[in-house]
C-alpha cells in the first residue's frame, strides 16, 4: 500500500500537467487554413519534418477564453468584419468552427501627393482591405521619403470603412516640403580611439542632402572595424537640418580565438586556427594569425589591419586604410609540390558603392615536380608586382541581393627588379547581374582572364583554373585545367568563365536553383577560339542572416561521369 501511495504521489504531478492541456483544432473552409490560424495565434506546430509529433497542437487551458477575442481581431485585420467564431470544448479538446462572412473589399484609392507614390501602394481596387498592409504601406512611404531626402513630409492616410456596404475608401494626402540636409556631426569615441578612424566611415557630410540609406550605410561602417560593443546614432531635426551623435563604447572582448577540424574529398583531414586581437594598441587595429594543417596543404598566415592609416586630400580629405599579409604555404597538387613566402601590401577604401585595393605583392615560390610530367616548370620563381583593384557595387544588398550590377576590375604586372624575376601582366574583369521577377530570381554572371608573360615562365600556381563553388559546378575546386594543352591539369592564360541562374523559393526560407556554366580555358594568351566546357546542375538554398548557404550538384554536359558536389556559404552573384 506504501509503494501505491509513492507511485502516486509521484505521478500526480504528470498527471495534474496533463489535465491542464487540450488540443486546439480549427474547423474552416475559408481563405485560412489550419497552420495559418496557429502562426497567427503565435502557436507553434511541429515542423514537416517532425513526423512523430501530433500535428494538432496542446495548450493550456487558461489561455482558451483569450483565444476567441484573439481569433476576432485577426479576422477584423484581415478585411473580415462579418466573422463569427464558436468554440466547441471536450475534456480533452477545443476546437474553433470559424465562419468568415463577407469581406471588404476597396472601392476607391485616392492619392493626393506632390511626388510620386503609386509604385508604393501594393494593393488595388477591388482588393481584400488587410490593415497590415495599409500599415506597412505607411511605413514604406515614410521610408522612401528618409531615403529621398524629406524629413518634413506630411502624410494623411486614411481607411473609412462602410461596413454596411462592406467597402473601405482609401486616401493618401502627401507633402514632402523641401529636402533636409545632414548638419553638426558629432563624434564620442573611446579614449584609446581617434575621431578619424570613425569619421573616415562615415559616408555624409555636413551639408549634404540628407539620406537614411546613407545613414544605415554608415552604421554596417563603423560596425566593420570590430572595435565596439556599442553604435549610438542620435538625430536632432532642426527645420530642414538634421544635426548628428555618435556615441560609441568600445569593445570589452578583444580576443577571439577559433579552432576546427574538417575533412575534405581532395585534401583529407585538416584543422585550422585562427587568432585575432582587436582595437589591437588601439585605433581599432586588427592583428591575426591563421594556421591550417592536413597532409597537402600547410598555411600560416599574419595579417595586420590599420585602419585610416593615410589621409589623401582629394576632395576634403579621403582616408584609406593599411593591411599587410604575411604568408607560408606549402600545397601539394596533383603534378607538383608548391612552397611559398609571400608578402602583400594593400592601401584600401570602401566607400558606400566603390570600393579600391591597390599595393605592392612579393611571391617566392618553389616548384617541384612529382614524376616525370609535362607542362610545369620547377625551380625557383621570384614574383614582385604592384596589383590594382576596383568594385563597383550597385546591389541592393551585399548579403542577400536580388536586384542590382557588381562590376570588379583586377589588374597585375610583374617588375625586373629583382634577379630572375618574371615579368608578365594579368587582368581580371568581373561582371554580375541579379533581377528578380515576381518569385523567380535571374542571375548571370561573366568573368574574362589574360595573362601575357614576356621574361621567364611564371609558376602553375599563378596560372587560371577553374572548377569550384564560385565557378564551373561541375567540377572540384581548380581542378578544370586548359582544354587545348598536350598536358593535362595545365593552367590557362586565358579565360572565360560564365554561370547562369535561376532560382524559386520552395519552403520557407528554403530556395530551389538551376544553373548552366560554361568555361572557356586556354593556354595561350589571347586565344579565344576554343571549345567551351559547359556543365549543368540544380540545387538549394537556405537563406540565413549571413547569407545564403548553398548546396549544389554539378555535372558536365558531355560526359555524365564528371560531377561534382559543392557547399557553400555566401552569395555568388
């Protein structure tokens, strides 16, 4: 009898836990089904690919009476005034049976305004009315007169909603009055941290017409140097000035170390480490080190970053900051082994839609051929050469765009001042295109390479490739080699490297694609009249906050038994 009472006593709490959830279901045959009702309700239901939970939801009890009114106000917002909701209650159950009624529609749009505002206004007449909408529809005018310029706007929208005749009337009064301007800007930096460094992000002037793209810009700037916790901007309007705070509190975490092992098809088992100091003797300098370890490949890498390091007086005065790269590599490919010491100095600006990298690179490298193999010289390769590189980035998003044109130009010459140095130039011109219509994204993207040496040879490894995640999918990374040379995995001098896309969302924030690429590799200079390489392929992409991350399956259009499996994180176009 004793171990009966423990038992119970035991299993009474599961037991009291239990008799306080019921299963919520809705019964309706209208525009919303089921899991609408549930995410509206903010009810969380199993995912599809929980297969073993029961897709009807439990809840407790005490939250049953506030689900009626909850269910009315939803059906209110979403045009639905004549809704009726009736609860059916069991003792292990609650079920809504929902009758929708008849829903406003819009009889009439009428637009007052002195700039043009049509293109913001997402509905028509004849629409469902859906008070989520005309809120949102507010904000975007309001945004895109900030993003214009026009913070003294007067916006009057209106809905008069006739219940009887169950119709609503739409009225936008607009006047944007005369554009802002930016005024007093005022930096509060941390001690250890000069106002420059922060000035030289920002992306307005004192006196330039106002802009919130601008001002959003210039946050993801300031973010950018890893040096503070906090970005505090403050605006104070004054007639048609916005006077401008920035408040900043510096970085307590200076130190971040990361670590990892992985295992890749063509290399192995690797591990990879990596240091970094920020705000490193302040000024928001960045000092880091990354070693990465398998079997072919070994790196160790130095990198130390000086923002606004040199102040050029163009245009006021424009600052461009300083990095240097150290690195040791040793990498085995299929026909040679590689050793390497290299050092390359940058100067460097981004700046709102542009951003350039120019410096000065020295390269020692080591070639040492596995076997008796054609098409590689080894020995010993002294590189010195100033580098020069320019983007043009007119996406609407850097992270996840679907509209916009990146175009990037890359330029490299090789110096005879050092003994047996090569000389040579090489160019890269890159050009990308995304457009969305409706729920289908298009994207293309086109990338032409020349090399012409004119003393001494210049190592494999400065040679073109193509193959990988950003290049042709149907096959691994740099493993596509010049197609009309008389040995095979021989670098190209000239290139074409194509990829056309088209993607749709499938489920969620989950995306499906099909692509084409197509690779033209030569190894001669300026030849052009070779055959292309085209693969084909589909894939998936789940778009997270950082970017989407990709997978996707390549295969060669003539020959079925070369593919190639990619992954990857960021966007491509």
């Amino acid at each position: 009898m004793r171990k009966l009472a423990i038992i119970l006593i035991t299993l009474l709490p599961l037991y009291l836990h239990a008799a306080t959830l019921k299963k919520l279901d809705f019964k309706t045959d209208g525009a919303f089904d089921p899991s609408e009702l549930y995410t509206a309700l903010g009810i969380q239901t199993p995912t599809w690919y929980e297969f073993w939970k029961e897709k009807r939801p439990k809840i407790n009890i005490k939250i049953i009476p506030s689900l009626n009114e909850s269910l009315e106000y939803f059906y209110k917002s979403e045009g639905f005034y004549h809704a009726s909701v009736k609860k059916v209650e069991t003792n292990s159950s609650v079920t809504f049976k929902i009758d929708e009624g008849k829903s406003i529609h819009i009889s009439s749009i009428e637009i007052e305004s002195d700039t043009a505002i049509d293109n913001l206004i997402s509905y028509q007449k004849g629409d469902r009315f859906r008070t989520l909408e005309f809120t949102e529809i507010k904000k975007e005018i309001k945004k895109s007169l900030l993003e214009n310029g026009y913070c003294n706007y007067i916006l009057d929208a209106k809905a008069r909603i006739d219940i009887e005749k169950d119709s609503v009337e739409i009225i936008y009064k607009l006047s944007k009055n005369k554009p802002c301007k930016f005024g007093k800007i005022e930096i509060s930096t941390p001690k250890n941290i000069k106002e420059k460094i922060v000035r030289s992000r920002l992306l307005f002037k004192e006196g330039e017409r106002y802009s919130l793209e601008k001002v959003n810009r210039t946050y993801s700037m300031i973010s950018g140097l890893e040096a503070f916790d906090g970005i505090q901007l403050d605006f104070h309007k004054e007639s048609d000035t916005i006077d401008t705070g920035v408040s900043l509190r510096e970085k307590e975490k200076k130190t971040r170390i990361e670590f990892g092992i992985g295992y890749e098809t063509n290399i192995g088992p690797r591990g990879i480490l990596r240091y970094e100091k920020r705000n490193f003797i302040g000024d928001a300098k960045k000092i880091s080190f990354d070693f990465k370890y398998s079997d072919k490949e070994k790196f160790a890498t130095n990198s130390i970053y000086w923002p606004a390091f040199l102040k050029v007086p163009i245009k006021g005065y424009y600052y461009l900051d300083l990095k240097n790269d150290f690195t040791y590599s040793e990498i085995e490919f299929d026909n040679f082994r590689e050793r390497k010491y290299s050092d390359i100095l940058h100067l460097l600006k981004d700046y709102d839609w542009y951003s350039i990298d120019f410096g000065l690179g020295y390269e020692k490298i080591n070639i040492k051929k596995i076997g008796d193999i054609c098409g590689v010289s080894d020995g010993d390769f002294n590189l010195l050469f100033p580098f020069a590189k320019i983007n043009i980035d007119l996406r609407d998003s850097r992270i996840n765009p679907k509209n916009g044109l990146y175009l990037s130009q890359y330029l490299e010459a090789g110096l005879t001042i050092l003994k047996d140095s090569s000389t040579y130039t090489k160019a890269i011109t890159e050009a990308r295109v995304i457009q969305t219509l409706g729920r289908f994204t298009f994207a293309a993207k086109g990338k032409i390479g020349l090399i012409e040496e004119y003393e001494n040879y210049l190592p494999e490894s400065k040679l073109f490739f193509a193959g990988g995640a950003f290049s042709n999918r149907g096959y691994s990374y740099n493993s596509l080699g010049a197609v009309d040379a008389s040995c095979e995995n021989v670098g190209g001098k000239t290139m074409i490297d194509t990829t056309f896309e088209m993607s749709h969302p499938l489920y969620k924030k989950i995306d499906g694609a099909l692509f084409f690429d197509s690779t033209l590799l030569s190894s001669q200079s300026h030849r052009f009249s070779i055959d292309f390489v085209h693969s084909i392929g589909a894939g998936l992409r789940y778009i997270s906050p950082i970017g989407p991350v990709k997978l996707d399956m390549g295969m060669d259009v003539e020959n079925n038994s070369q593919y190639a499996i990619h992954f990857q994180i960021g966007q491509s176009f």
